[in-house]
C-alpha cells in the first residue's frame, strides 16, 4: 500500500513476515506504486541488499564531497559566480556547525531561520543574508536532483533588501562620459547602450561580435549568473561605432578579448577601472553610484518607453520574469491609450470618428453619431 506523508508518498508492504517501510521519493501517487512494484520485484529475486539503509551526509561532507567538485567544475575558478558567490556562502555556511554538522535529510526551514539569525548577528545586511541562503538552497536542491534527499525545506529570505534603485539622467550620464578617461568612457557606454552585465561585458570577445547582424551589429553574451544570460543582443549605434573603433585600432582581429588588460584573466575587472570610475565621478561632480547602474538606468529607461516585460527580460538575460516586472511601471495615460485603442479596434474605428463625434456638447449631450448613406 502507499500513504502520503509531508507531501510525498511511502509504500508499506510485507515481505515474508517482515513488514517492510520506504519512503518512495515521489510527490505522484503512480510513480511511488512503480516504485513499490521494483523494490516487490527486487526482494523477489532475492536483492534484499536494497533494504540496506543508506548513509547519509552531513551537509558539511555533502558540499565537500559532492557539491564544491561539481561547481568547480561547472565554474571556471576566475568566474564571478564561483569566487564571489559560491566560494564565499560555501565557506559560511560550512562555518556554522549546528547547520553544517547536521545529516542533509535533517535540514529543516528552523535551522536555516537560524542560519540567517547568525549571519545577522554577525552584522550582516539583509541583501548578503540572502544571497548566503540562497546557496544554502542551491546546495539543497541539488541534494534532491542527486537523490540524497526527497524534500527540500522551504528557506525564507529575509526582508528589507535593497535593490538598486539609482537612475541616472542624461545630464548626469553624458557629464560622467566626459570626464572618463578613453576606456572607461568606451566601457560606461557599451553598458549603458546594451544592458549588458558588467562582467558580462568585460568578458567579450572579438569572434562574439557580428558585424551584419541586425542594423547595426550584434554581441553574444556567452557567460553569466544563469542559463538565460545567454542572448544576443543588438548594437546601438554609438556601440556599434565604439566597439568598431576599437576593433580597427586592434587591426581587425578574428578573436581575443575586446578588452584586453594585464590581468591574471587577460581582460579588464572590476579592480581595473576602480580608480578611474572615482576619479570621473568626482570630477563630473555627480552623486556617486556603480558601474551596474549604467544597466539599472538603460532597462529602466526600455520600461519606460513601453517595452513589455518580455522582451525586457530577454535583453536583460533575466532567468525570472519577476525581475523585469520591477522595471515596468505602466503610466494612467499608457493604460487609457490600450484600452481605448483594444475598443476602437473591436468597434473598427479607424479614423477616430466616434471619438470627435461623440463629444459632449455644452448643454450635456451626446450628439448622434452621423450616419453615411451608400449612393
């Protein structure tokens, strides 16, 4: 027989004289009684090293044994996501015993509530909290894919992130532009005209740029935080003459870094252009901000001039269509425009008729619509 307990389903049978109890791993009813005829059809071949329980790690050998492998091995170990956010919330949360300590199927949302109550304490803000839990979450889930585990615990984020909300105008940006130096101002303006991320653009190549694709060109992004981050995107004009300018001064190379630097990758990082982005910004006399927000400021400027969510996120390289919806703010008048248009479309005005000749007279009232005689 099957019974469901916390969301998945156990099989209970017996088997000469011995009453046998399995979690069947399964959330689907049909699949845990395929999974209960097997293990019938094991014992009946005389397989009983089936019933041998597993050993099961602690989440500390799990990361050490099974999960850090795989990620060094999916993440080159210069990449952002591995040095900046999986190394550092891997290394927390092995800090922390009573989680790390614990056997992975033994994990429950209080100790990860916990987890964060310690981060906390330690003086961490909420955005750094976060971003540690959602490694431990990745690591859980995994365990899951894996087969470690059958359910994973829901892990609160905690409240109160801040996200980055800065916006340049056009005065501040073209006045930042002036005062960079020759690469930054390259660099500052490929960012704002593809939305790229900033590492994303520091990490372009030469063979990645498509001379006659779309009007002006196009740029592979090839690597990023998720699988969406794969996308082309289509060059602005003043990106594709930058990029263009610098290709020539290169002497037109096949491949290579676009932005080569002394690095121990071979292009430029964020260390490279730390200085530079101050000195401009003080010398520009604008509110201080960072490279990243030449990104905020170009999707929100796309939100604003009627780019549905969509088409947003798949120039921004978005995995969730969440993300995009923040910058989508339709105005009352963007609202009244569809709605009015999506009735006149229906009726099949075309001419905006109904609408002169609906007006309101000054006595209050709504002349007749005229009608047209065919001769």
């Amino acid at each position: 027989m099957t019974y469901k307990r916390g969301g998945v389903w156990w099989i209970k049978f017996q088997h000469q004289g011995r009453m046998i109890y399995r979690s069947s791993g399964q959330t689907s009813r049909t699949k845990a009684r395929q999974v209960e005829a097997r293990l019938r059809s094991e014992l009946a071949m005389g397989n009983f090293g089936i019933l041998t329980p597993k050993s099961i790690p602690s989440l500390a050998e799990f990361i050490k044994d099974r999960f850090e492998p795989w990620c060094t091995g999916r993440f080159p170990a210069t990449s952002k996501t591995w040095h900046s956010w999986y190394r550092p919330g891997l290394r927390s949360v092995a800090a922390y015993k009573l989680l790390s300590s614990r056997p992975v199927t033994e994990i429950t949302s209080e100790h990860a509530d916990g987890f964060a109550a310690y981060l906390s304490a330690k003086g961490l803000q909420p955005a750094s909290v976060n971003a540690q839990l959602r490694v431990l979450r990745s690591v859980l889930r995994k365990a899951k894919t894996w087969g470690v585990m059958t359910v994973v615990p829901d892990i609160a984020m905690l409240v109160g992130e801040t996200h980055r909300e800065r916006v340049l105008t056009s005065e501040e940006e073209s006045k930042y532009l002036a005062m960079a130096n020759p690469m930054l101002s390259d660099v500052a303006a490929v960012l704002m005209d593809t939305a790229m991320r900033p590492e994303e653009c520091f990490r372009q190549r030469w063979e990645h740029i498509n001379w006659t694709g779309g009007r002006y060109g196009t740029v592979l992004v090839t690597h990023g935080k998720t699988e969406s981050a794969r996308r082309f995107i289509p060059l602005t004009p003043r990106a594709s003459a930058i990029l263009r300018a610098r290709w020539e001064l290169a002497g037109r190379p096949d491949e290579g870094w676009v932005w080569p630097a002394p690095t121990k990758s071979g292009h430029i990082e964020p260390s490279t252009l730390r200085k530079q982005h101050a000195r401009a910004l003080r010398l520009a006399k604008v509110r201080p901000f960072v490279l990243y927000t030449f990104r905020h400021t170009m999707l929100t400027r796309l939100g604003e001039s009627g780019c549905d969510t969509w088409t947003l996120a798949r120039i921004a390289g978005h995995s969730n269509i969440r993300i995009s919806q923040r910058y989508v703010h339709p105005s009352t008048e963007h609202i009244e425009r569809t709605v009015i248009g999506r009735e006149l479309s229906e009726t099949g005005d075309k001419t905006g008729d109904i609408q002169r000749s609906t007006q309101i007279s000054p006595r209050g009232e709504v002349p007749a619509i005229p009608s047209t005689s065919v001769t």
